[in-house]
C-alpha cells in the first residue's frame, strides 16, 4: 500500500512539473507582455484602448508585415513617431527578444 501511494505522489509531482514546464515564457514574451502589450495588445492586434487613441497599427498590416527585424529593433530602440524610444530602459538583447516575440503574433 505504502508503495503504491509512494508511486501515484512521484506521478502526481511528474504531472504538474510537466506541466508548469509547458507554459514557461520566453523572455521575449515576459518582455513583451511588460513593456509592448499595453499599446500594441495582447495578441498584437492593436486593439487596446491605447492602441486605438494612439492609431498603433496591428502586426497583421501590410505596412507592419514589410518591415524587417531590424527596422522592428531600431524604432523599438530610438522610437518612431508617437512610439517611445526604449533605449536605456531596456537592453539590446531584451528588445531583440521583444520584437522576435512580436514578429511570432498573428
């Protein structure tokens, strides 16, 4: 009996352990979600209340889609137009992962 309970809490820990794996962030997430998603959303649709004051475009626009990763790190990192310049408030590798993230929104 012992053994049997011993078994069914070693599976119980393996479940939940794996399963608390599975929804990890990455740190492009984390960042995004902290800093991103309050103007461009959630999803990156652009439809926050910021969003829409601020006419942010979502990742699915055509002018969105045309811009590379780099012309994504660069206006994330110097600002363009009403967005804000992140410079000094993030690192380089933390807007890279950022925009990485972003880029994988539909």
């Amino acid at each position: 009996m012992t053994r049997t309970i011993r078994t069914l809490a070693v599976l119980a820990a393996t479940v939940c352990m794996a399963g608390s794996m599975g929804f990890a962030q990455s740190a492009g997430e984390a960042t995004y979600k902290a800093k991103c998603a309050m103007c461009h959303g959630a999803k990156g649709a652009a439809d926050t209340p910021s969003a829409k004051m601020l006419k942010v475009m979502p990742i699915a626009s055509p002018e969105m889609k045309k811009l590379s990763e780099a012309d994504m790190i660069k206006a994330t990192t110097d600002g363009k137009g009403k967005m804000p310049s992140f410079k000094g408030k993030l690192s380089d590798e933390q807007i890279k992962e950022a925009v990485v993230y972003f880029r994988t929104l539909k």
